[in-house]
C-alpha cells in the first residue's frame, strides 16, 4: 500500500507517544489500522525538554504501529501543545483586482497569506490561520464566499500562535527519527474533529481534552472554531499529588487514581481503605478511599474552573454565543470516574464523555475509541481531509489559469484557451494550498535550522 493511501497520526504527549495509521475505507469512515505507544519520557507539559529521550520514544512508538500494521511509514502529521500556545482574533481584507469575476479559492489563499505576514512577537510563529466570516462589500455572515461577485473581501480570523523553538524541537524530534513531517497540527483542534458531531459544532459547545501534561480547550459555535487555549496541568498533577499527599511512589501514585480514584468524594464510605505494599522491608500503608478521592477532588476543581475561566472569557454568556450542548470530555483524564457529573456541578452545562469513535469505521477495536486516543485519532483524520482536498484541488480544472500571489504569477496572465489538459493540471498542482507551502517553509527553517 502507498504512504498516499494512508495517514499517520504522532501525538507526542507529556505521558505517552501514540503513533496511529489509518485510511479511508469505500464508506469514507476511518479505518485505523495500526497503533503503536510508548512510554513519553522527555515531554513536560506538552513541550519537549529532553531531544534523545523523545526521539527514542517516537521511534519506539513508530516501530509498534509498524509492526502492528505492516506498513512501513515515512511521513507524520504532529500535534501541537503546551503552555506557550495562544489564540487570537484578527480580521483583515483585500481589495480584489476584478470584481468582474466571481471570488474563487485563491483570492481566500491571498487573504489567509496575507494573515500570515502578520507581526508576532519575538520568538513566536503562527500555527493555524482560520477564516471564520467573510464579508463580501460589507455584506456580513457569509461563510463561503466562494462563486460570489465582490470587490472588497473580509474576514474574521481566528489566528494560533506558538513558540518558534518549541516548534522546531518537534520537528528536530521527528526528523532525528526518520521522519517527514507533513504538518503541525493543534492538539485540541485534532480532538475535537475526532470526537464532536457536526450538530454540536453547529449548537455551541466546549471540548476539553484532559490529558496527562495539558488540558486542551476548543470552543465551536455556528459550526466554526471560536476560541482555543492550553492550560498547562493535566492529569498528572493529581498523580503528584496522591504521591505527596500519601508519601507513596509515582507508580503507585498512578495505579491509584486510575483504579479507586474518584472526582467525588461524598461516593466513598470510610471505611474503604485500599493497602499499599511498603518499599523495601517497610510496611504496608493503609489509605482510606475517601482521602484520596478529596485529594482528586481539589486537583480537578482546580483543572475544570481554569477551562470555566476561559469558555467565560469567550463570553458564553452572551446570548448569540450559549453554548447549547455543553461541554464534552475526552482525554485519559476524562475516565477519572465521576468526572462528568463533578463538571456539571461546577459549569451547570450539560456534560458528556467524548470517544474518538464519531467518524471512525464499526468494525475498529474497543481499545482504539478509547479517550485516550482522541488527539490521536483526530490527527490521523486531520491528515486524510488535507489528502483528498489536495486530490480534489489537483483533479478540479478551471477554464482560467488561477493567478496566484507567489512564483507562477507570471504563467497566470492570459486566459487559457483549449490548452491540452496536462498543462492546465500541472497548472493546478503548482498552486499549492497555504498549508503546503507553510509545511514547506517549515522544513526548510529546520533543514537551514542544524
């Protein structure tokens, strides 16, 4: 099988690396057909602190899915967190040469390129550039513009930014493995394509990735991405925590809060006490279930009033921007029992728990529509939409040569005329989407970078 037909999702999370690959099967479900995951050693908080151990966990991860699969892989697409990322709105315009002809696909790469030129501050980088309402000569809420007469094109944009060398470590990472990397992606936008529905995109809602270093925030509305954040604790400051608070190893610690935590401690009687073999030649220790559900407790109110914070500083209380399906939880933090209903209590929104399971083939495994695997997954999806949107672009034929604001201007003044179709599909295969020529640049910044 080509490495075109499939895709490989890298998430390289603070607790685990998951290499997935996957492809479309003839119903357009995802069919994910190898997994592999490691141990993540040189990750904290979402960012990479340790090159060798990170590189050693990809591969190990790669080689399991490799096995698993028996494919060999050659190119990634990567998700993206941390502390250092950040959101923001900005719209902009351009003033179309020919308002004679109809907007088409390019005059939205132009006003995205030029989004990209935007001044960060030092040091940062812009990872996604989306487009959220157009406005077409002052007409507002348009959200496809595309076959409409205008001169004046707007939009809104919802513009994330990361850290430059925090970006380059990845793609150091990746690369020292032997890897292409074929695009960043954000983390909690992988997740949310992996595990919310379109009507609940459309209603309003706020997915919330708990996971072991970050936990992950996208708000959609009217079907389009409204707000992003990363929160820099997860699941693994309550592992330190039940580890502090009970003087026990991290192992332990961690063995613990997956199989007797809970996020509710009014559930546990006092007299339910889990017994912990000592370390060497010490006792064992005796710990009541009702301690260590309040010490989850704390940590998770803690983690849930911190996204509260952010879906009300994107102003869900306004009524145009209500979030009518609430909030949905996915990541390992998400099978903390009693996570749900501790939400519900804190938010007063309607809660669920999201399995990466919505747009995936019924005959995948349990295990793989497990939470755990939701960034994973959504990764593996992301890279197969911008697969056949390539195809698509490169397959679709226009009667005139699109005139594009880089290189290949030149060929795109006049207006071709029964061309033989090889020259107008090589014509279109040189516009590249802005995603590809971001992913290019990128590469070259980390090829000029060693």
């Amino acid at each position: 099988m080509e490495q075109n037909d499939i895709a490989v999702g890298l998430d390289i999370g603070t607790t685990k690396i998951v290499a997935m690959i996957g492809r479309k099967n003839e119903y357009g479900k995802v069919e994910i057909i190898g997994i592999g995951k490691s141990k993540s050693l040189g990750v904290h908080r979402g960012v990479v602190n340790n090159i060798t151990q990170t590189i050693q966990s990809i591969q190990q991860a790669i080689q399991e899915a490799e096995a698993d699969s028996g494919l060999k892989i050659s190119e990634v697409v990567v998700g993206i967190a941390g502390q250092h990322i950040r959101s923001l709105q900005h719209s902009d315009y351009i003033t179309r040469q020919n308002p004679d002809e109809v907007i088409d696909a390019d005059d939205i790469h132009t006003l995205c390129n030029q989004v990209h030129k935007l001044v960060m501050l030092p040091g940062e980088e812009i990872i996604h550039v989306l487009p959220q309402e157009f406005k077409v000569d002052g007409q507002a809420e348009i959200k496809e513009p595309i076959g409409m007469y205008g001169g004046r094109l707007e939009a809104n944009f919802h513009v994330v930014v990361g850290q430059v060398s925090s970006i380059r470590n990845i793609g150091r990472c990746v690369k020292s493995a032997g890897l292409e990397l074929s695009a960043v992606t954000l983390e909690p936008l992988a997740s949310a394509n992996a595990v919310l529905s379109q009507e609940e995109k459309e209603a309003g809602v706020a997915l919330i990735d708990i996971g072991g270093g970050t936990t992950d925030l996208a708000i959609f509305k009217d079907g389009i991405i409204r707000h992003t954040a990363v929160i820099p604790f997860g699941g693994n400051v309550i592992t330190e925590d039940i580890k502090e608070g009970c003087s026990i190893i991290e192992k332990q610690a961690e063995l613990l809060k997956i199989k007797f935590g809970s996020a509710w401690p009014g559930e546990n009687k006092d007299n339910e006490i889990v017994s912990i073999p000592g370390l060497r030649g010490r006792e064992p220790k005796e710990i009541t279930l009702k301690n260590l559900s309040k010490i989850i407790h704390a940590r998770v109110v803690e983690i849930i009033e911190q996204v509260y914070l952010e879906i009300k500083n994107y102003g869900h209380d306004e009524q145009k921007k209500k979030l009518i399906a609430g909030l949905v939880l996915t990541g390992g933090g998400a099978q903390l029992k009693h996570i749900k209903q501790l939400a519900e209590y804190i938010t007063g929104m309607d809660t669920r728990i999201g399995y990466p399971n919505e747009h995936l083939a019924g005959t995948t495994d349990s295990e793989t529509t497990s939470p755990v695997y939701a960034t994973a997954v959504g990764l593996v999806m992301n890279s197969l939409e911008k697969d056949s949107a390539r195809f698509q672009e490169e397959a679709v034929l226009s009667d005139s040569s699109p005139v594009d604001d880089s290189e290949e201007s030149e060929e795109g003044d006049q207006v071709m005329e029964n061309h033989d179709l090889e020259e107008e599909t090589s014509k279109k295969v040189a516009r590249k989407s802005i995603f590809d020529k971001w992913a290019e640049k990128f590469k070259d910044f980390l090829d000029n970078a060693e």
